[in-house]
C-alpha cells in the first residue's frame, strides 16, 4: 500500500467524525430553531390568557405583565446593550434607577397591545412565518412573525432569542424590519449626550412615565 493510500486510509475515520460532529451541531441548531418557535407561541398564547383574566384588577394585571416579561426578556443584556459604553461607566445606583424606568417604559408601552387597548397588534391571528439560526452561533435564532390584524396589513414582526442554560430568552423585536433594541440605543445615547449622563436619562424617562408619554394610542376602532 502506498504512502497516499495509507494516508487516505487513515484519514477515513477522521472524516466521518467529522461528518457526524457537524451533522449533530447542524441538527442541533435546527432542533434549537424549533423550540424557539414554540417557546415565542407559547408565550404568545400565556400572555394573551393571563393578561385578558377579567377577574385580574389593574394593578394584579400590571404585576402579572412583569413577570412574564422579566420571564421571557433578557433585561439586564438589553440594557447593557442600549446604554452600551454608558452601562459600564455608570454607577450601580444609575444602572439600578435605568432598569426600573425601563421596565416602567415597556409596561407603559406594551402592556395595551396584549390587553386589546390599542389596534396596533391586535389581530386574528399570530402565525411564525420562518425559523432560523442566527450565523453568530451564539444559541441565537430569528423567529420572523406575521399578525394578521382586524384593521389595515398584516404586521411583520422578527424576534430575536437565544437559548442559554436551557432557557429561551428574548433579546430583540422587529416591526417592519426597524429593531426596537437599535432605535431605543440611539435614542438614549443622544439624550445622555444633551443631559450629560445616565441620570440625566432617568431622570427625563421617569418625566415621561408619570405623564404617559409611552403609551400608545387608544384603541379607537381603527380611526
């Protein structure tokens, strides 16, 4: 036997190994893809339940939504990321203040939507178009979702989750393509660039909130 057929001869196994490795890696993120489709259903269809409870006050209503919330979204790396540089040169008083005027902006802002307050996302029907791994390799998977609504064209939403310890969490949404993590960080820097820090910021969300400017508009059957 030659010296190439000896070579080829021991290369064989190495290349089923390797075969098989990628084989189980690429089936893996397949498998990931999945469950993070039916991981963002799932939650879909809880929230929608738990939330619309007539039995639940405001307040009940209100604390339920932050759970869930702070169950299906990875706050602290959203905001890590939002205030980017500024998250690291920030006092763990201002890092503390931001993560509660935040999760006071999202209760204010999207609570409405999964309570029917609004005719912005309220549809018929909330179906996942594509799944995909994200090319990061990070655990990472879009989830690209289409609600069909009562009034005006369907709503294209695209999420973005990972997987981390066997649990899904939320890190970004798109509508219509505009993701929601990139527009707040250019937002919140420029107005940490005009006020001069992070308190500054907290100090103008928290402003906001008591008068309720992140709220959207009312539903007003489609007006």
């Amino acid at each position: 036997m030659s010296v190439v057929r000896r070579s080829i001869h021991a290369l064989a196994p190495v290349a089923v190994i390797t075969v098989i490795i990628a084989a189980v890696t690429l089936a893996g993120r397949v498998s990931a893809a999945a469950d993070a489709g039916e991981f963002l259903i799932s939650f879909g269809k809880r929230a929608a339940k738990e939330l619309n409870d007539e039995s639940l006050s405001r307040s009940e209503q209100e604390a339920r939504f932050r759970e869930l919330f702070n169950e299906a979204v990875d706050i602290p790396a959203i905001s890590r990321f939002i205030l980017g540089r500024h998250w690291r040169t920030a006092t763990e008083q201002e890092r503390e203040d931001f993560l509660l005027v935040f999760e006071g902006f999202v209760l204010q802002r999207f609570l409405p939507m999964f309570t029917g307050q609004t005719d912005e996302y309220q549809g018929k029907g909330f179906d996942i178009v594509e799944i995909r791994a994200a090319d990061s390799g990070k655990g990472q998977v879009f989830v690209r979702s289409l609600v069909v609504r009562e009034q005006g064209a369907p709503a294209h939403l695209t999420w973005r989750i990972r997987e981390q310890d066997d649990q899904f969490k939320i890190l970004d949404v798109s509508a219509e393509g505009v993701s929601m993590v990139l527009t707040l960080r250019h937002e919140y820097n420029s107005v940490i660039r005009q006020t001069g820090g992070v308190g500054g910021l907290v100090d103008l969300m928290r402003k906001k909130l008591q008068t309720g400017a992140f709220a959207p508009k009312a539903n007003d059957g489609g007006q």
